[in-house]
C-alpha cells in the first residue's frame, strides 16, 4: 500500500460550536481555509481536540461533511475514532471512509483495560471490516490509563496489511522508537503526537506530527516540520524551542479548553469548549495572553 502521501503536520482540528451546542459551520470553514492557507498537511476529524468523546455519531457525520466538502480534497483528511465498543468503531470507520475520508486513526479503547489479546482483536477487526483502505493506531496512555505495547503494534504491522502506521501521544520517546524500530520492514509510518517532541521525533525516524497547537500556530508549527525537511536542523530546533512555552501553558488548562482559548486570543474560531467543560479561569487565560506575547504573537 502506498503511504508515502501520510507525512508532515496533520491538525486534529478544533469543533467550533454554537451556544446550543450545534457546530458553527461558518467558523469551521473558515478555520479550515486558514489551515489550509498556513500549508498544513492533514487534518484529523474527530482527534482528542476535536472533543470526539463530546460528539453522537449523527453530529459526527454533519460536521465531517462540512469538513470533507469544504477540504475538497486539497490535503487527506483523517477520522479519528475512539469508541469502546468494537463493532461501533466499525460502524464509524466504514461511514468515514464512506464520505471521504482517506484513512482512520483509532485510539485503543478508553475506561477498560484490555488485554494484549483483547487489543489485538479490537484493532484486527476493524483493520479487516474495512479491506483494503488504511488505518493507523492512536495511542494515548495520558487519556485511556495504559499504553499499547509495542508487541501488539507488531503483531498488527505484520499480520493487517492495512494497519500501515500510528500515532503516538505517549510523550515516551522509548515507545516511539520501539513503534519505529519494531516495524521498519514493513514501512510503518509513526507520527509524533507530543507537540514539544515533535523535532525529536523526526529525527528517530517519525515521518510527521498531529498537532493540536497548528490549530492556532501553524505557520510555526509547520516550520519543524519543513525545516527538518530542508536539512535546517538548527533552525527546525529553534522553532521546536519557541513553540515548546506556550504548549506547556496550555497544560493548566482543562484538557483541551486551552487550544480553543488560544485561537480566540489570537482572533480565530475557537468558539468554547462542550459543557462540562469551561474556558480558562482569568488566571490561566492571563498565562496563555503572557506565553503568545512572549512568542511575539500578541502585543
């Protein structure tokens, strides 16, 4: 399978919504326009930043064919999926794939903890319900308790001709260079998914990022990405380093209120987080105001 056209910066684009809680299609248009316009390279529908875990599977299909009409096919775009249930993640993945999109990225079920054996047959299930089109594993241990380990990465390289790749938002550069190391011979494509590790992880190999802060930053945040392209280390480091505070500071948020709170500073469609959620306390919002002024991004 050809997945050479799976690199770069892939954004895990932010739902912006209305006060009933109804998406705000003007603004997600609009949003993706500017993405689009910064040079981004994917978007990822349904990431943890998209407030997937918020969405029923009906706001899901209207907001992903907003989505996928206004991309008209200019970059891929991915379905995040992150339900519990197998055969729901099969439903979700097939009515993705159905309207457009290019390929699927599934989160290893959140609340359970499964088993090595229980893993393997969620993720073979899905990978075979839907033939021959690719899908990548997300792994995140900060959100659903435990990691997907490397054995059962392996496994399903080798064994799902369609599994071609991952995203891995463990923060533990051991895992990713086991994801990476573990599955060369079969081409595997291994995105980072820590936004302050994204030049370490091109350097051991990952072939791009997902990143919740090119929602707001992307002209820096594609710029790891493309120097690192170029052969500009030192420059692909330095703008790592610039970017690195004002991801940090969003960790005093509630996830992931911050990275809506940072596009409305910055004059975006942020909109607000789904209830329960809230925006940042005055405090926090300070901070975030503090970091981008700092960056040179507000005065």
């Amino acid at each position: 399978m050809n997945t050479a056209w799976m690199k770069g910066i892939i954004v895990p684009i932010v739902t912006p919504i209305k006060d009933d809680e109804s998406v705000d299609e003007t603004s997600l248009r609009e949003h993706i326009d500017f993405l689009i316009d910064q040079g981004i390279d994917g978007i990822l529908a349904f990431g943890s930043n998209s407030e997937f875990y918020m969405q029923t599977e009906e706001e899901m299909r209207t907001n992903l064919a907003i989505i996928i009409n206004q991309v008209r096919e200019r970059i891929p775009v991915y379905m995040g999926i992150g339900a519990i249930r197998t055969s729901t993640c099969i439903a979700l993945a097939r009515m993705g794939l159905d309207m457009g999109c290019r390929a699927i990225a599934v989160l290893q079920p959140m609340f359970v903890k499964l088993t090595n054996d229980e893993l393997y047959t969620h993720f073979s299930s899905i990978a075979a319900a839907i033939g021959d089109k690719p899908m990548l594993l997300y792994n995140n241990p900060g959100r659903t308790g435990y990691d997907i380990p490397s054995e059962v990465v392996a496994k399903l390289a080798h064994s799902s001709p369609n599994v071609v790749g991952m995203k891995d938002s463990s923060g533990n550069m051991t895992n990713t260079l086991e994801f990476i190391r573990r599955n060369r011979d079969v081409g595997f494509r291994v995105f980072v998914g820590k936004d302050t590790l994204i030049y370490s992880g091109l350097t051991v190999g990952c072939c791009g990022a997902v990143c919740s802060t090119a929602n707001f930053l992307p002209t820096l945040v594609c710029s790891i990405w493309k120097k690192f392209e170029e052969g500009d280390l030192a420059g692909s480091l330095e703008a790592q380093f610039k970017l690195n505070p004002i991801r940090i500071q969003m960790d005093k948020s509630s996830f992931p209120v911050a990275t809506k709170d940072y596009l409305n500073l910055l004059g975006g469609h942020g909109t607000k987080p789904y209830l329960p959620s809230l925006p940042s306390d005055g405090q926090q919002m300070a901070g975030l105001r503090q970091k981008l002024v700092e960056g040179g991004y507000l005065k």
